[in-house]
C-alpha cells in the first residue's frame, strides 16, 4: 500500500543529544513537510521540500535539520540547540503544486527525559 | 501572513445531534480551505477542502463545510454525530505555493 512511513513511532532522547527522524513515502510526491504539533497549538511547520537537494525553512526551523538526498526521503534532526524538543512530530508529503491536500505519516513522539 | 482561527477549543455534542465546527482564516488571495481529523497518537485525514467553484463542500464520513468570503469563514457541519467522530479536528488555509497553515484544533466528545 501507497503511503508516509515514520520512525520511530516513540523515542526518548536524554538533553544535548541529537536525534534523528525518519520519513519515507512511496508515493512519489514531490513535496514533503515536517510539522511539530504540541497540545492547544495546532501544527507548525518546520521545514518543507519542493523537490530533491533543496529544502526551505518553516515558522520553527530554529534548533532543527533537514536533507533531501532522495525523493521519498525527508529525515529530521532535532539538535541539541531546540530548546523545547518535547513533542509530536509529523511528516507529509503533496503531490505538487496546485494540490494543496497533504498526506500524513503516524508521527513520532519525542520525550527528552 | 495566512493563518487560521478556530474560536473552541472543545465541544461536547450527544451522540445523533448536530455538529457545527467553527473556523475563520486570513489569507491575502482567494484561499484554498481544508478540513483535517486527527485520532489520538495518529496523523491527520483529510475530510474535505475547497479550492473554487461551488461553496458547500461535501466530504468523507458525511461532513460538508460551507465557504463564506464575506465572513472569512469556513465552517464545518455534520447532520447527525456518531460515536467515532470523536477526535480532534483541524482547519487549514493555504494558497497557490506548498504551505498549509493550521489552527490550534477543536477537540470533540460525543456523549451516549
């Protein structure tokens, strides 16, 4: 089945580590995303992919890292400068353009202990 | 800026009785408008959008949401509530680039 493939689904991350989050999709969209959600703030976008080997910052970049080596990938790193990693991390992807509806991974939960 | 306002932030319906999710946006073009729903722990599905054309918009699981310019609104409405429309839902804005943005959710209960 076509979809958004996320990993871990739960991870747990001591302070001043990095860490890394998986997303893969075969769907061959074009465009990819990654949004943090936390309780009563809806979701905000980190970083965003329009296609291979370039990526543009979102509204909360800041402490985050992104690569577009391959078309179904788009990992993020949370780095130790994210002052606040505490969340709930989704992954999307679009076709295209002029498409609008974005597809949802599962997310991940990240708790930093 | 584009952004999106959803004024409740919990509603609690009986299960059978209407629904109506409120949702007002801000966008400097004509906008496209989506509604998504959230199961705890999951990703977001989308249950309708609107990109032009008719204002009433009908989607998945018996939802519509009708499109009002004058008002910057795009409500969302349900006839008759069922058990499992209880969940958290959003509503979105966006235009013609790559970017969605969201409101802050509304989070449903529906009672026996």
């Amino acid at each position: 089945d076509g979809g958004i493939t996320q990993s871990p689904k739960y991870l747990f991350r001591k302070e001043g580590q990095n860490v890394t989050l998986s997303c893969e999709q075969n769907l061959n969209h074009d465009a990819m995303y990654w949004y943090r959600q936390d309780p009563g703030q809806g979701l905000r976008l980190i970083y965003y992919s329009q296609i291979v080997n370039d990526f543009q910052k979102g509204d909360i970049a800041e402490g985050y890292s992104v690569s577009r080596e391959k078309k179904e990938s788009f990992p993020l790193t949370v780095t130790s400068a994210q002052k606040n990693p505490t969340a709930f991390y989704l992954c999307a992807s679009t076709p295209g353009r002029n498409t609008g509806e974005l597809f949802f991974g599962e997310g991940s939960r990240l708790t930093v202990l | 800026a584009q952004s999106v306002t959803q004024p409740d932030i919990h509603i609690t319906v009986s299960e059978g009785a209407s629904l109506e999710l409120r949702c007002n946006y801000s966008y400097g073009a004509t906008p496209y408008l989506f509604w998504y729903v959230q199961s705890p722990g999951q990703g977001l599905q989308l249950l309708l959008k609107y990109f032009s054309g008719d204002t009433l918009v009908q989607g998945i699981k018996g939802f519509e949401a009708e499109f009002k310019r004058s008002q910057s609104s795009f409500n969302l409405r349900k006839p008759s509530v069922h058990w499992s429309d209880a969940a958290e839902y959003f509503c979105a804005v966006g235009g013609n680039d790559y970017k969605l943005s969201f409101g802050a959710g509304t989070t449903v209960t529906v009672r026996a």
